[in-house]
C-alpha cells in the first residue's frame, strides 16, 4: 500500500482556484499552459477532477461540480463520503482503490445515482505522479444517460415501426437515393414475400439485386415524386415468378432522400371485378345465343322437311343407278348437316337456360373424324394431317360440344401452320384406367411465355379486331372441365404447340343416356 502523507493540508499541486503554485508545474515561463488546462476543462461536457490521496477533491470543472449539485468551491477540499450517500461514495472509493492498487489507468462503465439523479458514466481514472511519487488521482467522467436513451428511443422506434409495418397487410419499405442505385433500408414481410427474401438479407442491399420487385419503385417515377414533391398512386400489373399475373396498387412518398413505397396486392379485387363483367357479357351472349337459336330453327325446319321431301321424290324417279346414287349421298349430307346444325341449336338453347347437358357412352375417334371433316376445307391448303389413333374404349361425353371443343382446336392449329410444310398431328392414348388423352398438336409459331398463362381467360385474343373473340378457348376449357375433364397447353414459340384433353371413360354399366 502507497504510504500517504500524513498532513491534512491539500497538497501543493493541487489546482484548486485560488491554492498557491503547484510545485509539479512547469517554471513561470511554462504558466499559460495551466491556464489553457483550466480553460479547455471548463469547456468539455465531461466531468474531470483530481484528488489526493485521502481522497480529497483538489480541482474539479464546472460540469462535474454540476453533477454534484454543488459550485466547485464547495467540493474543493472534501471528500466523497462528504457529497454522496454512503453508497455511492462506496462505489467511488472502490475504484479510486483499484486504481492505485492497478498502478494504471482504468476505464469502467458504471450505473450510479448522482445529486439524485440516476446516470450512466464512461469512467476513466488514473494516476498523478511527482518526481517518481504517487501524489493522487485524476478523472474523467463522461455520462452516456442521454446517450443510451436515445439509443433506447431508437430501438424503440425500430420496434415499433416493425411492429406496426409488420400488423400492415400492405408490402411496406424504405429505400434510400444513393449514387449506386435506390437502397433497402427497411421491409415488412410483405415486402419480403415480393423480394423472395428476409429482411435480414434484404436490408442494405440495392433494389436492383432483385429485377423481379423492381416494379415497386422504377428510377423514372422516384425522380418525378423528389422533383415534384408530390405522392404518386397508380395500379400496375405484373408477372411474378411462380405466381403468374398480378395486380398491385403502388404509392410512393419522398422522405428527404428516402422513398416510403407502399404495394397492395389487389388481384383478388381485380379478378371479381373481370368475373362479375364477364358475367354480364356472358349473360348478354346467352340472350344473344337464344335469339339465334330461335331464329334458325324455323328455317331449318323448312330445309330438313323439303330435304325428306326430295329424297323421297327421287326415289320415285326413274333415274340411272349412278345419277341417283350421287345425289342420294349429297341429300344425305345435307341431311347430316340439317340434323347437326338441330343439335347446335339445342345447345344454344340450353346455354341460354342454364341446363344440364346431356352425356352418353361414345366413340371419341368418330367424334374426331367429324370435327376433321368440318375444318378439312381450311386445313388441306396449308398442310397435312396425322392421324396417330389408339384403341381406346368410349368415353362420357356430349358429342356436340366435344366437337365444337376439337374444331375449335384444329381451327386454332390451321391458323398457327406456317404457309408451307404445316402439320398438324392427333394423337389419342389411354391415359390411364379411368382416362382417354386426346392430343392436339402443330408445328406452328407457338405461344409466347407472357400469353400461355392467360390463353384460357375469357375475351383474351392475339389475334385482329374482327378476327377472334377470346372466347373459343375459354369456354373449350369450361366444356372440357363440365365433361370430367382436363384442357391443359404447352408451347415451344417458333416450334408449335400442344393441346391436351384428358376425358373420363365410359363406365361398364354407363346407360346409353345419362344426365351429366
């Protein structure tokens, strides 16, 4: 243990304003360095103070007698014991104690209650030597309460701003202009559901690493919204990996350098709104379809009774056996026709009432062979046709709307044949012990990625005003689905295409009609 002197007479180097020339300091010549001391620690925030070796305050700046709640001439010359609770003066002591045993300067970070008043120091003390002696200690205190309150206030408010971003239904996050690009500085998981990715991993990372989520804050329009000042709302529609088509509503605010940018996914909304118009169109073209049924069903009585009425006066003419035979078969397509266009307007009809369609037991390949036979005369001139047929036992369904689903394929596959060299290849397997696949293929120009996703969506169409409706494949699909069944499409662009129909069997016991 240092000895201490044995006087209680502060010592003569301490800087007590008013106390006699410290021996430790430098000659005369050297004074304006005390008084630069004396300035400087008048001006630092921090408290900063020497004692003696009983632990007797010899200099102390305004900021440290300020956490003590006294004026520096009342702290000179007394003791901590005199100016704390026995506690606090406890906890000082100890560490003016394990600085003199250290025989260095320590650094600690302590919690203690000064003038009342609960504050968190950054200490520092150490040892003041004369002439190779001991002859006290120095400190300097620095309080980090406001410090580590508003570092709490900040984790705080990153708490709360996540909670509250995270309870949000809408994608939420905050990017930052930078010379690099637009920076991820926050996200809710919303957010992190469109980036494919945690916020941890997000956050600090620029906008650009992830091209798929680049729609929610495009360069062009964060510049429009800094120049003008002005929030920009809008509704954008996106294709998103694994997710097809979205909807999204899409605002964004300036913040000083920052951009709030907020994402709604609103497709569900979007997509009630398409089915309720499409709706209203489809009742509209139900009226539409019951009009025309009506009004070719008196004219087509006319043409299938004075049909019978020729075929029976031809026979009882006298005509050669090859004459009569020739228009015997040209009344008998006609006839053919006569009856087929009857069924087409039983299923007009029964699409403007709403009514179940009839199914029955049938043979899928004669269903095929007339479908073929009706688009024949538009195939034959832009390429051929294979016919690659499996033994397949009958299948359920309605051979009217079988074949309008089938010429509507093949009419589709003509039309995507290049002018020359065109195929068109049907093929037909057992799918399995409860399903026929019909394949419907081409080596045309195929379906672009972007389209093959919306191909089966009520009115859509590439092709020409007046040249398509966008509802062939629509409602295909919708009678295919209503049969049991399965219209799926594949597509290679500038290779062709491939429709595929999967349809239920015909059970064993299937009576010959049955109401579907």
């Amino acid at each position: 243990m240092l000895e201490e002197p044995s006087s209680d007479r502060p010592p003569d180097w301490q800087l007590a304003p008013g106390a006699a020339e410290p021996s430790a300091m430098a000659p005369s010549a050297d004074l304006p360095y005390r008084e630069l001391f004396l300035a400087v620690a008048e001006q630092i925030p921090d408290a900063i103070f020497t004692k003696d070796l009983q632990g007797r305050y010899t200099f102390i700046n305004s900021a440290g007698a300020r956490y003590l709640g006294l004026p520096p001439e009342q702290i000179i010359g007394r003791k901590d014991s005199d100016l704390m609770s026995p506690e606090e003066a406890q906890n000082t002591q100890e560490f003016d104690r394990q600085t003199l045993l250290a025989g260095r300067t320590l650094h600690a970070e302590m919690t203690e209650f000064m003038a009342g008043v609960r504050r968190e120091w950054l200490s520092t003390k150490g040892l003041i030597q004369q002439d190779g002696q001991v002859r006290g200690l120095f400190g300097i205190c620095r309080d980090l309460s406001e410090h580590r309150r508003s570092e709490a206030a900040r984790t705080q408010s990153e708490a709360l701003f996540r909670a509250a971003a995270s309870s949000n239904f809408d994608a939420f996050c905050i990017l930052r202009n930078e010379p690099e690009g637009l920076r991820l500085l926050r996200l809710n998981p919303h957010a992190e559901a469109l980036l494919s990715c945690t916020a941890l991993e997000a956050e600090g990372r620029l906008l650009s690493d992830f091209p798929q989520a680049s729609f929610i804050a495009p360069a062009h329009l964060c510049e429009e919204v800094w120049r003008t000042g002005k929030s920009h709302d809008d509704e954008v529609e996106q294709v998103l990996p694994r997710q097809g088509r979205r909807w999204f509503r899409r605002q964004l605010n300036a913040v000083g350098d920052c951009m709030a940018v907020m994402v709604r996914d609103i497709t569900e909304q979007r997509e009630s709104e398409m089915r309720l118009r499409l709706n209203e169109r489809m009742a509209a073209i139900g009226m539409l379809a019951a009009g025309v049924a009506h009004e070719i069903n008196n004219p087509l009585a006319f043409v299938s009774s004075n049909l019978c009425y020729i075929d029976k006066e031809l026979r009882r003419l006298k005509l050669s056996p090859n004459d009569l035979g020739e228009m015997m078969e040209a009344i008998t397509d006609a006839r053919e026709g006569a009856d087929r266009m009857r069924d087409i307007v039983q299923s007009l009809r029964a699409l403007a009432r709403g009514d179940s369609i009839t199914t029955r037991p049938m043979d899928l390949q004669e269903v095929l062979e007339n479908s073929v036979h009706l688009i024949w005369g538009r195939l034959r001139s832009r390429g051929g046709l294979v016919r690659d047929y499996a033994d397949l036992p009958q299948v359920m369904g309605n051979s009217v709307q079988l074949s309008q689903v089938f010429v509507n394929l093949l009419i589709n596959a003509v039309q995507a044949l290049p002018q020359s060299s065109g195929e068109i290849r049907l093929v037909t397997r057992l799918h399995s012990d409860t399903l026929v696949r019909v394949e419907v293929h081409d080596n045309g120009c195929g379906i672009p990625a972007e389209h093959l996703n919306r191909i089966f969506e009520p009115f859509f169409t590439t092709k020409p005003v007046g040249e398509g409706t966008g509802l062939g494949l629509s409602i295909s699909h919708d009678i295919i689905r209503g049969l049991g069944g399965e219209l799926t499409v594949s597509s290679i662009p500038g290779k062709g295409t491939t429709f595929r129909i999967l349809l239920p069997v015909a059970p064993a016991d299937a009576p010959l009609d049955e109401m579907h």
